[in-house]
C-alpha cells in the first residue's frame, strides 16, 4: 500500500447502529465508552491518509472515553509512536502516573506501546513517526506523554510543518516518507528544551546497536526457556550491569523479556478457545513453571485472567506492521459501510 486516502463517516450508518460502528472502526487503537458528562453517544469521523510508511489521520470526535490498555496493545502490536495536534476541543489524557489536558494548538507525543487512557471531544490531527526515528536519538521513557503547549515559538513552528504535511500529501513522493518522519523528530527535538540531556552520543551508537540487536535476538528466541539476562550477557559478551542501563528505560531486559511473552499469550489465546489445556500448552512453551505462574504474571500485566480472552477478538498478524493493520482494518469497516 503505498499511496491510499480513506475516508469514514457515520452520517449513512443507521442510527441505532453507529456506536458499535464507531466502537469497531476504534478497536485496534482504543477501546471506546460512554462518559456521563457528554449528552451525546461516543461517535465520529476519520480520514485517513498514507504515502509509503508514513500515515495521517484526521480525527472528529464527540464526548467519549479511550482506553488503550495491555489487552488492546498486544492485539495491536504496534511498533510506532503518535504525534497528536489537538485542533479543536478539550481532552484529558492519563498515561504512566501523568494527567494532562490538551486545548486547541497542543501537541501530545504518544508511544503506542505504552497504556493510555483518554477522555474528551474535538478534532485531532495526527503523524505516525516509526520507533526506529525516535529510540535512536531520545530515551523513550522521556518522550512518551510529552505535552508541547500551543503558546511556545517552536510548537507553532512543529504546528505549521504538521499542517503543511497534510497539505501535501496527495503530491508527496513515496521515497520521501522517510525523510519527513526525520525532519519532524528534529523539530521536536528543539520544542522540548531539556531534551538535550536525553540525546544519545550518537545516533547509531553502541547502545542502540546493542538494543536493537538484543530485541531482534530476543524476537528470535521468545519460545528458549533458557532466554534470561544472563544468557543475553553471555551471548552479547557484555556485562549485566550494562545490559541492564541498555534497557533501564523500560527497567530492564528481564522485563522486555516477560512482555514479549505475556503478549504472545494474549495474541494465542484470543485466537483460539482459551480452555485449561490450551492455557497449560501456552505457559509451558513460554517457560512458565506452571500454568498458576503464568496465569499469575497475565493477571498482573493484563488485569484479566487468561482464560478471560475473548477468542473472538481479530488479532493481527504478529509479523505485520502496526498502522498498516489499522489502515486494512478501516478499509473492511468502509466497505461494510457501502454494503
């Protein structure tokens, strides 16, 4: 998919048929409720538009909740963050301990990977930016959650290029997609005026090598019971203590390495009837002691037992891209809306 422009109303959805709509149409990103304090039912409108990997999304929506919790992140397997430009409307967002508010003219970074919880109405405009433009150059635990005020010089500078993105879209080359990603992480490097001691030395350093070359091993490896921290040390000749710093970010490799696991579960079970068996199976390949540990440790990450999955839940391909899916998703939505 290299050029495509879609576009999503509710106004030729039956009436009482448009909050399961929208509910559909969010699912891979959100899942959507009421609030009391909006009169209004959760609905709203999306266009959405991608040249090469580079995706734009302008998004009109009434009074509602969004919550993108461990279950929808590992259905979603989302490798990218969110630029979010807040046009119209008041939003609150809730993410990692942090409350924020956002009016007309802010900006929210957004890492798709990490749970957030947001409630509120308005217009948003939105610049997906792939992981690898971000973790090479900014500590992600920094950058997740930044709110980038509308009265500040440089957010007026990041506003206008956001705005002038979409503007071009129907002519930009596919080829620039890259480079357009590039020039925005730049930008928002000089809004955020203390990102200069989050900066890595360089940005193919030897920590981001080291990341990315263990993340890769551990991808390769998930099903290893012998996969830990001492045998990634062993393998990558470093020490524990600086494998540790590589990942302290995210507080450590031991912990990318149940996460990894714990969404493969989730992904498995909610795409196969999750009965005692299966749950048995899937813990043991995994390398759980027994299936009480691993129901344990998917209680503490999920909120939910494993045999709570809903095994009638779409899960994407843990090979695809993220957005692509979103993007494919939204396409089966449109065609069910002509039908």
């Amino acid at each position: 998919m290299e050029r495509s422009k879609i576009h999503i109303s509710l106004d030729h959805v039956p009436e009482n048929e448009r909050i399961d709509y929208w509910r559909a149409l969010c699912e891979p990103l959100y899942s959507i409720s009421a609030a009391d304090d909006y009169d209004a039912p959760p609905s709203g409108s999306l266009i959405v538009q991608s040249v090469g990997n580079l995706y734009v999304a302008h998004t009109s929506f009434s009074g509602q909740i969004g919550s993108r919790d461990r279950g929808v992140i590992s259905r979603s397997i989302d490798p990218n963050y969110t630029i979010v430009l807040t046009l119209t409307g008041h939003t609150y967002w809730e993410t990692n301990g942090m409350l924020m508010e956002t009016d007309p003219g802010d900006i929210t970074i957004c890492d798709l990977n990490v749970p957030v919880r947001w409630k509120g109405y308005g217009e948003n405009l939105s610049i997906t930016v792939e992981r690898r433009f971000i973790e090479t150059v900014i500590n992600r635990k920094k950058i997740h959650g930044r709110l980038l005020k509308a009265a500040l010089p440089l957010t007026k500078l990041l506003r206008s290029y956001i705005l002038g993105v979409r503007a071009v879209m129907d002519e930009l080359p596919i080829e620039s997609s890259d480079a357009v990603q590039d020039s925005l992480m730049s930008l928002i490097m000089s809004v955020n005026g203390s990102v200069g001691s989050e900066i890595l030395d360089s940005r193919l350093g030897p920590s981001v090598v080291l990341k990315n070359r263990v993340l890769d091993f551990i991808d390769q490896n998930l099903f290893d019971r012998d996969l830990s921290p001492d045998m990634l040390a062993q393998r990558f000749r470093v020490s524990r203590a600086h494998l540790y710093r590589a990942f302290e970010d995210v507080d450590g490799i031991a912990t990318i390495i149940k996460e990894k696991r714990l969404a493969y579960a989730y992904r498995e079970l909610a795409s196969s009837k999750a009965g005692r068996g299966r749950i048995r199976d899937i813990s043991g390949v995994l390398g759980f002691s027994s299936p009480e540990q691993f129901s344990k440790a998917f209680r503490g990450y999920f909120g939910c037992a494993p045999g709570d999955v809903k095994s009638e839940q779409r899960v994407p391909d843990r090979n695809a891209d993220g957005v692509g899916f979103y993007f494919e998703h939204m396409m089966s939505i449109s065609e069910s809306q002509k039908r």
